[in-house]
C-alpha cells in the first residue's frame, strides 16, 4: 500500500469517529466538566434550612430595629434591599418570602429554558441540511428567517435564565445587607465603622468585576466577529499563497482555519465561567472583611489556582486567555511548523529543497511562505496575554529554524543531503511545544481536540512522500490524543469533584447540626450573625450558576445576531461570484481540493455547532435541576413558609410551650434538610458515574475504531499532551478549593 493510501485510509477511519454527532456529543461533556450543577443544587437544602432556622429564632426573639442611629463618627447605613429596616422580623420574612419567589422562579424558567432549548437540535438540523444540500439561491432565501427562529428560541432561554439571576441577586443583596446591618447594631462603634467599609469594599469588588466583566464579555465578542471574518480573509488569501502541489500543507492550512472558527464560537461561549466568577466576586472581600474566611490575605474577585502546567500556562478558563487572539491562533502555528518538518525531512527523512527554494519558474519557495505567514501571525498577537506571550516565543524558534534552511539553501552545503540534519531535533520539539499548548488552549476553550467532518474536510493528496504521508498521520493521530485526553480529564475532574461535594456535604451536615443547637432565647443577635452569613455565601453560589446559564445564551444571541446575521448577504455574495467564476472558468479558486463555496458553507455549518451544542448543556442542566427541584427544593421551601410564629399570649405557660414546639421543628427542619441534602449528593454522584460511564464507552469507540490503522492509538496518551491535561486537573480542583474556602458557607472558622 503507498504512503497517500495509508493515510487515506487513516484519515478515513479518524473521520468515521468525528461526525458531528459524535464531535457534538465530546464538546458538550468537555463543557459540562466546567458546569458541574451538583455545586449548585447541593446548597439549596441548605439555604432553605438557614432560612427556616432564622425564622424560628425569630419567633422566640423579641423584635428590634435594625435601622439604628449610627454611633459617632459612623456614616448613617444605607438600606438598598430591605423594606422594613425597623423591625428585624419583618426582613426575615422579606427574606424568606425572596427566597420563596427565587426557587419559584428558577423552577418555572428552568421549565422554558428546558422546553426551548429541547427544540433547538430540530430547527438546527434543519438549516445544517439547508447549508450542506440547498443551492445559493435557497440559502438567500432561507436562511435568515431560519436563524430567526434559533434566535427566538435562544432569546426566550435568555430571559428566563436573566429572570432566575434576578430572584437570587436580590437574594444576595437582602441577605449581606442583613449581615452587614446586624453588625452594624450590635457592634461598638468600631465594628461599626469596620462594617461600613465592609459594604464599602464589597460593593467596590463587585462593581469592579462585574464591569471588568461587561469588557471582556465585549472583547470576547469583538474577538469572535473578528475570527469569522478572518478566517473568510485567511482562506481566500492562501488560496493564493500556498505554494501550488504543496497539498498536504494546505490540507493542514483548511483544517486551522476550520478550528480557527471552532474556537472562536467557544471562546464566548467559556466566558460564561467569567460570568458566574464574577457573581462570586464580592464572596472573598466579604468573608474576608466580615472575619468569615480567617485565611484570606486580602479581598479578591475569585481566587485561581497558579499552574502546575509545564509550559507555565494556566489552563483554567479566564478572562486574559478567552479575549487572547494567541488562544485561537495556536493550530496555525502548528501547522506551518509542520510545514517546516516537511522542508527539512519531508524528502523521505531528507530536505525538500526543491519545495524550500521558488520553482524555476517563479512563485513562492516554500521557506518563504512559511517565513512570510508566521511572521503575520506573530504581528496579530496580543502583548502581555498568556498565550499570545508563549506563542511568540514559539514562532520566534520557528522563524530562527526557517532562517538557517533558507542559509543552507543557497550555499554549496546544500548538495550535502544531511546539511539540514541538525534542524530535525529543534523543529521536532518545537512541534511538540506547539501540540502541548494547543492543548491548553483547548482546556482554556472547553473544546475536544478533534473537530467534525464537514463541507471543508480536505480529501487525502493523491501523491505524498512517505515523510510527509507519516507527518500527516501523526498529526491525524495527535487530534485523536488530544480528544482522548481531555476527555480522561473530564472523566477525572468529575471524580475530583465527587470527592469535593462529599466533603462539602460533612460541612453542610455540621452547620445544620449546629443549628438546631442554637438557644431559642432572646438577646441572641450574635448567635444570627454566622447563620445569616452562611446564606450570603449559599445564595451567592445559586446566583453564579444562573448567572453563568445566562452568559451562555448572551454569548449564543451575539453569535447569531453580530455575525452570523449581518454575513448572511456576504456568504452568499461570495458563493454566487464563486459559482459564476466555475461556469464562466470550469473551476472555482480552491486549496488542497476545498473551493471557495464549500469552505463558507462549512463556516455556516461551524457556527451552527456553538447554539447546538449550548442546548444540549442546557437541556441536560434543566432536566437535572428540574428533577431535583420537584422532589427536594420546592417542597421544603413551602414548609419553610410556616415557620415564623408567636405565642398564644404572652404568658409564660404559652412562651414555654411555644418555645417547645420550636424546638421539635428545628430538630425536624434539619433532620429533613440534612437527608435531602444526602439524597442530592447521592443523585449527583449517581449522574457522574452514569457521565464516567460515557467518556468510557467514547474512549472505548474511539480506540477500537483506530486501532486497526494506528496502532499506537492504544498506548498511553503522548507524555506532552498528557502532562498538560493531569495539570488541568490537579490546577481545577485546587481553584475549586480555593473558591470554597472564601465562601464563609464551606467554612469551617464560621461556625456558630
């Protein structure tokens, strides 16, 4: 068998594992490792708990104002979210009838967002179908009141997910406020100004994150328009600039620029995760502040891990990474630095110095196409972003490689076969360099390593050296790897987090325990000071995670309303002049075997993959929420509703016997919420292992399927590729652990 079938045959297996379906199927469960809604059902019984025990203490308490003269020096408190600051019972059940209306609502919106979102996978097969069979003149006429359709629906997702952020922001604000204000009347003037300044600094960190927030949510989506259109740019310019024959260099050029667009739509979609940090911002400035949190240093939006990562390179998803140009540039790179493999060893193990210098007849050498190209792509990086920094350093070897090739060239050491010998091992590490933070970048971007097969999937060169046919199935090979390890990393990231709700559970049973051994006597201000505290950090965490559903349909109506719908006259301008330029020529403008019409409907067809796969997450969120909610949220939130009452008279004899029924329903209220909270956890460790279950059966498919051509494919996952994805890990749980330790409802230095 030749070298160009062997990797025809390779390439033909690896895309019997890459439809879209299955593609489809890797993106949403890479994404939902970062979305693990077992955080945010967990605390719910326990918000539901606080919120009943602080009514029953209520009960046994006399009532007192909390809007008191400030003592001297003090500025006066300013109320923002209570409506009656006079009477400390009257902003309990403000909070609690909050507390009823915020699970009301997210239950109800959790209903639209799962009905909408159920019935986006249909309208979207349907204009996949239109992109891939219709003709121009069907897509012209179509397609935009298609996309209408997505939008609705995605709209009407939107808005509920906004409704439900709502219902637990004011949450939040009623209970720190009610904190902050206990402090503020039970204090000495000096507790008195230092919670003064807390609210000051918590409002500060807030403000600062949610509008650093509202920037990047800009910069990501300049960022995203950007990308699309660059990658139309890209394609039609290398249409032209590749060297002609060179088709297993354009083959890789078609595929980067096909992530290029891939990972744009994610770059959006994962600032969703800045999203729901920068709902937690205030967490860390008031634990800290309030003396909740005895470790923090100093008040900081949302604590991250630093990288364990070989490269240096973080790949938890953040804002300097998400709005880097580097990010999404990263396989263009490693392609043209396998371009450079193929100049210095792509002859058989030998240099290519025919494709290194310009044909006889005129035209672009290779050495200076590739010298031309990573010199553009290290102009449009971004100084001082991660990426973009280690990137630079990388086309900077690169360009030192390429500069001792175009040397030897055009010297007389150039008829000596092994002149280029001592480039091999450089060029080769510097592929591997690459490879290691294309991994990353994907970790960064929640995306798999391979992407579908589609309109503008290069068929396989009919001839190929048998160095370039290997360097291609390697780099076939490597995408499979990739996917291979970061699905192991999901797999392992939902074990860890198995492990960090179990212990979170010891926590929750604690301070529910703790509560029913609170004394239901009067005077106890400071003993209601660590249980309102504890709902601050729980209602805090119900309110990113909404927080964060809503960021994913934001980034979803930008998608279709800033790109794809002002394209739509461009595409098929662009298809029209290219079907013209074929009936007029007998061929439209094309590189390695993709036209200029196949590769924009292949742009469509891309785009269309970021609202389908945010259904997918978000049906699979709603349904479990749903679930959860019908059988533990709502029902104990009802009852909650019954629990502020008074004696029959103020006589003793009542107050004793009052005060003996509330002690019985304290005892029950957290038996109750201590078992639901059980029953969650165990319901979510349930799921993960059904998720574990999954990525196995993937693995499994993606193996057996290619080790027939590839062999190696059941080895271990390439050490370099490997290291990156056991430091994701290792740097998520970390993070996650620093994040909880600043939630004053995970900690253990609060108890009451």
């Amino acid at each position: 068998m030749s070298s160009s079938q062997d990797l025809s045959t390779v390439r033909s297996t690896i895309a019997s594992v890459t439809t879209g379906k299955a593609v489809n199927q890797d993106a949403w469960m890479t994404t939902w490792c970062s979305t693990n809604w077992g955080e945010l059902l967990q605390p719910a019984p326990l918000s539901i708990s606080l919120l009943g025990s602080v009514l029953i203490i209520a009960s046994s308490t006399d009532d007192f104002s909390l809007d008191s003269k400030a003592p001297a020096g003090c500025p006066p408190f300013v109320w923002k979210y209570a409506l009656r600051p006079d009477s400390f019972k009257s902003c309990l059940q403000q909070m609690v009838g909050d507390g009823y209306r915020a699970f009301e609502t997210a239950h109800a919106k959790m209903e639209v967002i799962n009905n909408c979102s159920g019935q986006m996978p249909a309208v979207i097969a349907d204009i996949v179908n239109l992109v891939l069979k219709g003709s121009v003149q069907d897509i012209e006429d179509l397609f935009e009141n298609m996309i209408n359709d997505v939008q609705g629906l995605s709209a009407k997702c939107r808005d509920a997910a906004h409704d439900c952020e709502q219902e637990f922001l004011n949450m939040c604000g009623l209970a720190q406020e009610m904190v902050l204000a206990c402090t503020y009347t039970a204090g000495t003037a000096q507790q008195a100004l230092t919670q003064n300044n807390t609210n000051l600094e918590v409002l500060r960190v807030q403000k600062e994150s949610q509008e650093k927030m509202v920037q990047e949510a800009k910069a990501n989506n300049d960022l995203m328009k950007k990308s699309y259109l660059s990658a139309e740019q890209q394609f039609n310019k290398a249409v032209n600039d590749v060297p002609s024959g060179w088709d297993l260099v354009g083959m890789q050029v078609v595929e980067s620029l096909t992530n290029l667009v891939v990972s744009a739509g994610n770059a959006a979609i994962s600032a969703a995760t800045m999203k729901s940090q920068a709902a937690s911002a205030g967490i860390n400035a008031f634990s800290s502040a309030t003396g909740g949190n005895k470790k923090a240093q100093a008040p900081a939006p949302t604590p991250v891990a630093p990288s364990t990562a070989p490269n240096g390179v973080s790949s938890q998803p953040n804002s300097a990474a998400l709005s880097d140009p580097g990010t999404l540039m990263v396989s263009q790179v490693l392609a043209q630095a396998n371009a450079i493999k193929l100049l210095v060893a792509g002859n058989n193990g030998k240099p290519d110095w025919d494709r290194i210098r310009a044909a006889s007849g005129g035209g672009t050498g290779g050495a200076a196409y590739v010298q031309a190209t990573l010199n553009s792509q290290k102009g449009q990086l971004a100084a001082g972003k991660p990426i973009s920094s280690q990137l630079s350093t990388y086309i900077d070897k690169g360009l030192a490689i390429l500069a001792e090739v175009i040397r030897v060239a055009g010297s007389v050491a150039s008829a000596n076969a092994n002149a280029l010998a001592d480039q091999v091992a450089p060029t080769d590490k510097l592929i591997t360099d690459l490879q290691g933070l294309v991994t990353t970048a994907n970790l960064v971007l929640q995306q798999p390593g391979t992407t579908a097969t589609g309109p503008a999937t290069p068929p396989t060169p009919a001839t190929a050296s048998t160095g370039a046919a290997k360097l291609a199935v390697d780099n076939a090979k490597m995408k499979v790897d990739q996917t291979r390890s970061q699905l192991e990393a999901s797999r392992e990231s939902f074990e860890k987090a198995a492990d960090r709700l179990a212990t979170q559970q010891q926590d929750i049973t604690k301070t529910i325990g703790e509560m029913t051994r609170l004394t239901l006597t009067t005077n106890n201000l400071q003993q209601m000071l660590p249980v309102l505290t504890k709902a601050v950090g729980a209602f805090t965490t119900l309110r990113a995670q909404f927080s964060q559903l809503l960021q994913f349909f934001e980034s979803i109506a930008s998608l279709l309303i800033d790109v794809m719908g002002p394209s739509v006259d461009r595409w098929v301008s662009t298809m029209k002049a290219a079907e013209q330029q074929r009936l007029r020529t007998g061929s439209e403008p094309q590189l390695a075997g993709i036209t200029v019409s196949a590769f924009t409907r292949d742009l469509i067809y891309r785009q269309m993959m970021m609202p389908l796969k945010v259904s997918y997450l978000s049906t699979s969120i709603s349904t479990v929420y749903l679930a959860v909610s019908n059988d533990y949220i709502l029902p104990a939130q009802r009852q909650v509703g019954t629990m502020l009452q008074f004696p029959a008279s103020s006589s003793a004899a009542d107050k004793a016997a009052l005060t003996q029924k509330l002690t019985v329903a304290q005892a029950n209220l957290a038996k109750s919420a201590t078992s639901a909270s059980n029953e969650i956890l165990s319901r979510v460790q349930s799921y993960q292992k059904t998720f574990a279950s999954s990525i196995d059966t993937r693995l499994n498919a993606i193996v057996s399927a290619c080790q027939p051509v590839i062999p190696a494919v059941t080895a271990p996952v390439p050490s370099n590729l490997k290291a990156i994805t056991d430091a994701h890990v290792k740097d998520t749980d970390a993070t996650k652990a620093l994040q909880a330790a600043a939630n004053p409802m995970f900690d253990e230095d609060s108890a009451m």
